[in-house]
C-alpha cells in the first residue's frame, strides 16, 4: 500500500519547468550554441532535450538581466544630464533678465529699447490680426522714418510718431482658452435660465439692447498712435477692432500746445467727432465698410 501511494506520487508529479513558457525546439537548435544544445545526444532522449532547453533559457534570461542593468545605469546617466540640463535652464532666464536690466542705460544711451521693444512685441502676438498690421506697419513706418533723418545712427523710433498697445492682455488670451467643463456649465446656464425665466420674462427692449451691445463689443486689446505735430500739439488715435462686427473703429483726440482761441469753424475742425471725416470723397463714417454687417444690423 505504502509503495503504491509512492508511486501514485511519483505519477501525479509535476516539476516547475513545465509552467515555463520555453522556446521551440526549431528556434532552440537554430540559435542555442553547440556547447548547450548537443544535439547528438537530446535528439533521442527526451529528458537530457529538456534540461538542455532549460540551460539555453537561463542563458537567455542572465543575458536579459545584465542588458536590463545597462539600459538601468545609462537611465540613470541621461536622467542626470537632463537634471543638469534643467538647472541651467531654470537659471538662465534670471541671469538674462539681470544682463537686460543692467543694460537699460546703454540702451537709453544708445536709443536701442530692446527690452521695451521686446515686450510690445509679445504684446503683440495676441493682437487681432488688422490690429497687429496696423501695430507692425506703424512701427516699421517710425523705425523708417528715423532712419531717414539720421542715417548714420542706429535704427531708432520717430520722435514724432509714437505706437503702444493698451487694453488687457489677460482678457486677450482668454477669448482663445477652451472652456472648462463645458458641459456642467450648460447644464447650470440652463437651470440658471430657467429660474430667471420663471421669476420674470425681459422684455424685446431689453433683449435687442444685449444683442446690440454684443454686438459691438470690442476686443480687449487696441492699438494707440501718437503723431507729434511741429507746434507740440499731439493727435491721438486709439484704434479698436469690433470683434462680431469684423471692423476696425477709430477715436481721435487732438491734445494743443498751448490754449487756442479760434473762430467756431476752426474749432469744428479739430473737434474728436470730424478732425477724421472725408478723408476720402464721400467718407462721413456713417457707413460700414464690411458689407455683411448690414444683414447683421437687420437682425437688431
């Protein structure tokens, strides 16, 4: 009884190797040396064949393991050249902005405003597109004419023509931020909606108001020029792009010297409302230039 339980254990064995997922015998004796796979002798004996598939297979994995090592250590290597790499970057911007702060005087001295320049221009970059024409033709036109006057100096800005950007970069880069969430806002604008509607209705008036104003509503940049006259007087024109609209509008102000006592009709001439009016034959500003606004004034 004793020797049959023995041999039923015997039987019923079962050895690790056979839970290990070996290679095929035509990829073994292809690819494993002479000196592991024998062929003249685990060709007709089935148990030296597995003992050697088993050496070829830790072979392999010793192999695997010394190349993982090494795929470890340059790991290790090229994570701290790009450690290093990332300080130096970290560092530099602040050594830049000292190197740009110490040369503000030169740059005073020598009419080069690099710096200034440099943040007008990524100003810039988030103006509408007729809006950053008119900022970059207006800066190339006083960078021109300054060269004209003194050809023998270093480029430079007119004196008497003068370009900045107003308004609120913040609010610029917003109109171009998906919104977050936008299904959970829809979702409360809706019930938002109709609560308002159930407490009161507004009104047609109210209604074409809000879509008027929206209408015209402006971008959150605008472009300003200053044109410097030979009295000091300085004409101001600060120009807006109506964002719905697909137009550019103008406010003009004229700043004098001095205070000018003239007849009623010079001073319509110079009055905001008509210092721009008829600058071409039939140009009063009480027509849109872009066709398609009419349909959209229809609407309203």
């Amino acid at each position: 009884m004793h020797l049959q339980k023995e041999i039923t254990k015997c039987l019923e064995f079962k050895s690790k190797h056979e839970e290990i997922d070996l290679v095929s015998l035509e990829e073994f004796y292809s690819e494993a040396p002479p000196s592991i796979s024998k062929a003249e002798i685990t060709m007709g004996d089935p148990h030296q064949q597995t003992l050697a598939r088993l050496d070829w297979e830790l072979e392999q994995r010793k192999r695997l393991a010394e190349k993982y090592r090494e795929c470890l250590s340059n790991k290790e290597k090229i994570l701290k050249e790009i450690e290093v790499k990332r300080d130096y970057l970290s560092s530099l911007q602040p050594r830049l902005n000292s190197i740009m702060q110490a040369s503000l005087p030169v740059q005073e001295y020598l009419f080069m405003p690099f710096d200034q320049a440099h943040k007008q221009y990524e100003t810039a970059r988030h103006l509408p597109p007729p809006l950053y024409v008119l900022f970059v033709q207006a800066t190339a036109y006083g960078q021109a004419c300054a060269h004209m006057k003194s050809s023998s100096q270093p480029p430079r800005q007119d004196k008497t023509l003068s370009v900045a950007i107003e308004g609120s970069v913040d609010e610029a880069k917003a109109l171009f931020k998906p919104p977050e969430d936008s299904q959970d806002d829809e979702s409360d604008s809706d019930a938002e909606e109709e609560q308002t509607t159930k407490r009161r209705r507004p009104t047609l008036g109210v209604q074409l108001d809000d879509k008027r104003k929206e209408m015209l509503k402006r971008h959150p940049l605008s472009v300003l020029l200053d044109l410097k006259c030979k009295d000091n007087s300085v004409l101001h024109l600060t120009f807006y792009y109506l964002m719905n609209l697909n137009i550019m509008t103008v406010k003009a102000k004229v700043t004098t010297a001095v205070e000018l006592i003239t007849p009623i009709s010079a001073g319509d001439l110079l009055s905001p409302d008509s210092v721009l009016s008829c600058l071409y034959p039939g140009d009063h500003g009480k027509k849109t230039p872009n066709p398609a606004n009419q349909y959209q004034f229809d609407k309203v």
